[in-house]
C-alpha cells in the first residue's frame, strides 16, 4: 500500500500563521488591560491561549499533516488542562475570595 503523499506548506503559510499568533498576543495584552472585560477575563485568556496553542501544534509541529488521530489526542488534552484551570480557579476563587 502506498500513501499519499502530503505536502507541507511553504515559507509564506508560517509567515502568515505567525502574523495571526501576534495578533493573538496583542489581543491577550489588549483584553488584560481593558476594565470592561474584568469579569470574563480568565475565559477570554484561556480561549485565546488555546487558540495559539492548537496553531502551534497544527503548523510548527506539523499535526496538521499528520494522522486526525494525533491531533484529536493533543486537543483533548488540551480541553481536559482547560477544564483543570478553570476548576482550580473556580474553587480558589469560591473558597479563598470569601473572609
């Protein structure tokens, strides 16, 4: 059996890719220092976090060209470290916030 051949992307995809994860980034230093955006602040860094992070793994680790199955092992990963977060955050902020 043969497989397909994939061909990986060229010198202007990652350039492109790393102009979107600076965007992010501005976005995250941006909505850090926005007031109005206080109360969902941590929902809104854990998103954009993810979001950079599923890029780097789809295009600088290459699991974009790689098995479905790689990918879908790093991002459920990641949705079980994002609910892990928010959890801890959640009962830090229930029983520690309250004198």
């Amino acid at each position: 059996m043969t497989e397909h051949a994939r061909v990986h992307p060229g010198t202007t995809v990652y350039l492109i890719v790393a102009v979107f994860l600076t965007v992010l980034t501005a976005i995250e230093v941006t909505a850090f220092y926005v007031q109005a955006l206080k109360p969902v602040l941590l929902p809104v860094l854990l998103l954009l976090s993810a979001a950079k992070s599923a890029l780097v793994a789809m295009f600088y680790m290459h699991l974009r060209f790689d098995r479905w199955a790689y990918s879908a092992i790093f991002l459920f990963q990641l949705f079980i470290a994002g609910l892990v977060i928010i959890s801890l955050s959640l009962l830090f902020a229930t029983f520690l916030g309250s004198p």
